[in-house]
C-alpha cells in the first residue's frame, strides 16, 4: 500500500516538471538588447505594448518569421545586425526583413504553482481512490 502511494507520488512529480509561460512581443530593436546580459544576465526591455519586461537565462526568446514559424534562440547569445539575426547554439541564420517579430517567453509563478498544486491533488485523490476501493485483506487461497 505504502510502495504504491510512493510510485504514484514519484509518477505526478515526474509528470509536472514543467512550467507555465507568458508570452510576449517584442519589437526588433528591443529584442537586439537581449543579445548580451552583462554582469547579472538579466535585460529590461519593452514589449510592443510599452510594459517593462526583464529577460534572464530562464526566459525562452524567439522569433517568428513571416511565414509563421517559430524559431528558438538562446538568451544572450544570438546576433542582430541591420541584416540579419545569427544564432549558433541553434544554427540558425535569418534574414531580418523575414521576421515579423520577436517572443520573449518568462515563467508565470502562478500558472506553475496551479500545474504543480493540480499534480499533486490528482496523485492524493488517486491514492484517497485507491484507498476507498481496496477490497478487504483476505488470506492466501481464500
């Protein structure tokens, strides 16, 4: 009974090792600030809304070209110039009048902490179930 609410809460852990985004816009210009981070690899930009937004190493950036596909790129190592964007972690070289625009991706606290309480109230209600629906402990060959 113990081994078995032990695998079930291993299996939600392993299960909600994800995180929850918030994504956002940003113009070319500001999306060209994150290509270093200085000494504490965090940048503040604005997104095409005008809100202030900090990129750090855990914001997942990108961009999306013009025929909508979306290319990753690592956070502060990328190159902008007047031509053209160059990622080499992701081998990738585009062209910058084929992008149409540039995601900056950061972890939502809220939506994480939601995913994880939802994991593991899905793991105690499934080990309450398994509980309540138990038959009763009979002896060998009986």
């Amino acid at each position: 009974m113990v081994r078995k609410f032990i695998a079930m809460t291993v299996a939600a852990a392993l299960s909600t090792q994800a995180a929850c985004y918030n994504t956002y816009s940003v113009t070319l210009d500001e999306l060209a600030k994150v290509q270093e981070g200085g000494s504490s690899n965090s940048v503040s930009i604005a997104t095409s809304e005008g809100e202030p937004l900090v990129v750090t190493e855990n914001s997942k950036v990108g961009v999306t070209d013009k025929e909508g596909n979306y290319h990753p790129i690592s956070a502060f190592n990328f190159t902008m110039t007047a031509g053209q964007l160059v990622a080499p972690d992701e081998d990738e070289i585009i062209a910058r009048d084929q992008i149409e625009t540039g995601n900056v991706k950061v972890v939502s606290g809220v939506k994480t902490g939601l995913l994880v309480l939802a994991g593991l109230t899905a793991a105690i209600g499934a080990g309450v179930f398994i509980v309540i629906t138990a038959p009763e402990k009979k002896s060998f060959g009986q």
